[in-house]
C-alpha cells in the first residue's frame, strides 16, 4: 500500500492486515549481523521499487558504500546469490523467508533482524463495498483472545458474548455486514497465525505486547448491530 497507488491507480485499501518491512537475506560466511556491516558489499535490489530508494538512503546517512545489482525478475535472485554475484538481496522481509526455503544450503544464509521500512499490506480494489468485508475479513488472521487454529475448535464453546459473535456461534453479527457466519472461523482454521507457520511476529505481534508491537485490529462491532 503506498499513496502513489492509491491516487493514481485508484485502488481502494482495506485496513493493513500485516505489517512487513524491508530486510536483507546474506551469505553466512559474510560474517555480518547489521546493515551498516555491508559496507563494500555488493546487493541485489529489485528496480523501480522503493526498496532500491531505502538502502540507498540507508547508506548515504551511514557513510558506507554498496554496489547495487538491479534485478527485474526477483525469480532471479536465487541464481544470484548461489552464483556469488551478489552478496545479499534485499526485499520485503517476508518474501525473503520464501527465498531462503528455496536455497540449495538454506543454512549457509541469514535474514538479518533489522528493518530498513514498514510496509503495510492490505487488500486492494476497485469496489469500496468488496474492499471494506475483505478488509475486515483478514483481521482474524491475528491472534485474538489466544484462538489459534489449533484450539479454535475448544472457543466454539466459550461462554464470551464476543468470542461467540467473533466465532460465528452467535450470528447476529456476521448478518449484519452480510457475510457467513463461520467467515472468522474459517480464516483461522485454515490459514492460523504467523509464528506456526514459522515467521516471527515482530511489528505484527498485539499493540499490547510492547513499544515494537503495532498491531491493532478493526473492533468487530457497529451501531447496526448493537441497536437493531
């Protein structure tokens, strides 16, 4: 999500579903643990994306020196980190989990714990009524009050007004914004949450969790529902 598309595509955005950010995935034997470590170093940046414009502005406020490698195809920078022609990529945080599993020696390679950006991601449409449900309906992908898709099965059963709402055992709510009854559960059943799927939570953990935790989901409850 970035203003430039929102204005001159006109898309419409949902709320932020996850927050990513920029990161940096590098061979091992580099031996380095910060951003400011690759001074020298050559990297692969996607053009044309704000990511190329953020390590660069990264390394004229350190001082430091890298040599960028502009790859269209991201499908490419596999080839070029095992080829030894660069010495790291740099791309959103959660696209470089996905590369590192592709890896011939996945082991040799690590995602350096900085970010360099926060990028929210949310749905994007042309119809204001599809973007506002589908919004809302990525909300439960978070944690929310310890449901899991593990144990979601168990809160069927939970005497909370709003884990019955939330969960569908109680229908009134999903009626009122006109989508089934089972939409939450169905989300987390399938898809759960982040850290099962091996992914730390990082800016996605629950505001309540500490300074680094940004994270807020859209309260499920409207004037409609509560009066009618």
């Amino acid at each position: 999500m970035t203003i430039t598309r929102a204005f001159q595509l006109g898309f419409h955005f949902g709320p932020p579903v996850f927050y990513d950010g920029q990161g940096r995935l590098v061979r091992k034997d580099l031996g380095v643990t910060k951003a400011a470590d690759l001074d020298g170093a050559t990297i692969g940046v996607q053009s044309g994306t704000t990511g190329e414009l953020n390590f660069a502005d990264l390394f004229r406020k350190t001082g430091k020196k890298f040599t960028p490698v502009t790859i269209e195809d991201t499908g490419q920078f596999i080839n070029a980190l095992e080829t030894g022609r660069v010495d790291a990529i740099t791309q959103d945080s959660s696209d470089l989990v996905g590369k590192r599993t592709q890896l011939k020696k996945p082991d040799d390679y690590i995602i350096l714990p900085e970010r360099l950006s926060k990028e929210p991601l949310t749905p994007a449409a042309t119809i204001a009524g599809w973007r506002s449900s589908t919004g809302r309906s990525t909300q439960p992908s978070r944690p929310r009050n310890g449901i899991t898709s593990k144990n979601v099965d168990d809160f069927l059963e939970s005497p909370d007004p709003a884990i019955q709402r939330f969960l569908g055992v109680d229908p009134s709510l999903a009626h009122a914004i006109g989508l089934n009854p089972t939409w939450a559960y169905n989300i987390i059943k399938t898809v759960g949450n982040l850290r099962p799927l091996g992914w730390e939570r990082g800016y996605n953990s629950l505001w309540t969790n500490g300074r680094s935790a940004i994270f807020a989901a859209v309260p499920l409850t409207s004037s409609f529902y509560q009066w009618h």
